[in-house]
C-alpha cells in the first residue's frame, strides 16, 4: 500500500525540478502582443471582421489546405479583448501548474500538439465554413494533460490535490464544452480536438514530479509523443475535403 504524498514536500520537489515556469508568461505574452499588433493594424478590439482574421493568419479549410502554417498561427489570434482576456486567464491558471508538472519544454510540447489538433479537428466542422482562432484548444490540451496525471497518477499525489483539480478542471472543461453546444460562435470541435491531444500527450509523457520515470524514459516519450503526432495528423490531412475538388 502506498503511503500518502505529503503536499509540502511535493511542491517543493515540483518547483526543485522546474525552478523557472517561464513558459506560461511567454505563451500568454505572445498572444497579447499579437492582439496588440492586431489593434494596431486597424483591427476591432472588441469584434474583428472574420476576413481581417483570416488575413492575420485564421484557420479556414480553403485557405488552410494551402498553406497549413494557418494550423498554429491561429492559436495566438483572437477574436476580441474579451476571447483573449477569458484564455489568458485559463492559459495562467492552468499553464503555470502544468509547466511545474512536465516541465518547460513538455509544455510546449503539450501546448502546440494540442493547438494543432485542435485546428485539425475544426477544419473538419467549424473552419470548414467559418474562420476559426483562439488558444482555447491548446488551453484545453493543458487541462488534458493535467487530468492525464491525475487520473493515472492519483497515487504519486497528494489526495487534497488530486481532489481539488479534479473537481475544478472537470468543472471548467463540462462548463466550457456545454457553453459550446449552446452558443454557435464558440468552436467547440477545437475544444475537443486540443482536449484529447493534451490528454493523450499527458498519457505519453513523463511526469517530472515522478523523478526516476522521468530519468530514464523523458526522451524516448517525448520522441515517442512526437512520432504519434506526426501520424495522427498526416493520416488527418490526408482525409480533409479539399474545396472545388
């Protein structure tokens, strides 16, 4: 029978094991700076035109299947100051534990696996006719990968926490994705698109709070995480409508 994770002790062995969590502050920096260069161009700050959108770098099934580089741009663009200020808000809350978790650059891995798959998902429903933006797929990864850890590493974690987070991510993701089905400008399909890539890239990863898994299997997971995202997403290509064909 295990014995019960002390909470002190675990957080310092998390921030032992990543001191600096500069990540979040940088992703969440460069979606503002890009909303800023979006004002400054002329842009609404409050409800930008869909084609000023796309111009900028939009997910948008014709114009993706042409230059796919439109998968990731659209992650740090923004329909609005509030869209931006309600996934900057969820990206700190939830970025800056999950960067203690797995670590600096896993995070990037988790949050740009899940941006992508979000944006693969909704060329398929909502960027098939609509232009799509937002981090909230890749923000919906992080969630993923959190609820990945708990659900698979209950027993490595302090009960009070594993308790806390799974109540509170459950509630954010059922109150998100019901907000979803209700109101048609939300891109539901890039939420559960980037939720299940964030999920499965927490499954594959190595947690940095489990100290000798991570030691000895980080990179051949991480290369592993990278392989399967690579497949996924070319056999997920292969199988968009192309428009006029």
């Amino acid at each position: 029978m295990n014995s019960p994770v002390d909470h002190n002790e675990f957080v310092e062995r998390l921030h032992a094991a990543t001191p600096n969590a500069w990540v979040t502050p940088t992703l969440v920096g460069l979606c503002v700076l890009v909303w800023v260069l979006n004002i400054a161009s002329g842009m609404s700050p409050m409800s930008p035109r869909p084609i000023d959108l796309l111009m900028w770098g939009g997910n948008f099934l014709p114009a993706t299947v042409q230059q796919p580089w439109r998968l990731l741009s659209s992650v740090f663009l923004h329909g609005g100051i509030i869209h931006l200020a309600f996934n900057m808000w969820a990206l700190w809350d939830t970025g800056r534990l999950a960067e203690r978790f797995y670590g600096n650059f896993q995070l990037l891995l988790i949050f740009f696996v899940s941006g992508l798959s979000g944006s693969m998902t909704s060329l398929f429903f909502s960027a098939s006719h609509s232009v799509s933006v937002g981090a909230s797929g890749a923000i919906f990864g992080v969630v993923g990968s959190l609820l990945a850890a708990v659900f698979t590493k209950a027993h490595k974690l302090p009960t009070g926490l594993v308790t806390s987070m799974r109540s509170s991510m459950l509630t954010f993701v059922g109150y998100s994705l019901f907000m979803g089905f209700v109101a048609s400008f939300i891109d539901n399909s890039a939420h559960i698109g980037g939720l299940v890539g964030g999920f499965a890239m927490g499954m594959i990863l190595a947690e940095k709070f489990d100290g000798d898994e991570y030691r000895h299997q980080a990179l051949w997971r991480v290369a592993a995480a990278i392989g399967c995202t690579a497949i996924v997403v070319s056999a997920a290509w292969t199988m968009l409508p192309r428009p006029g064909a």
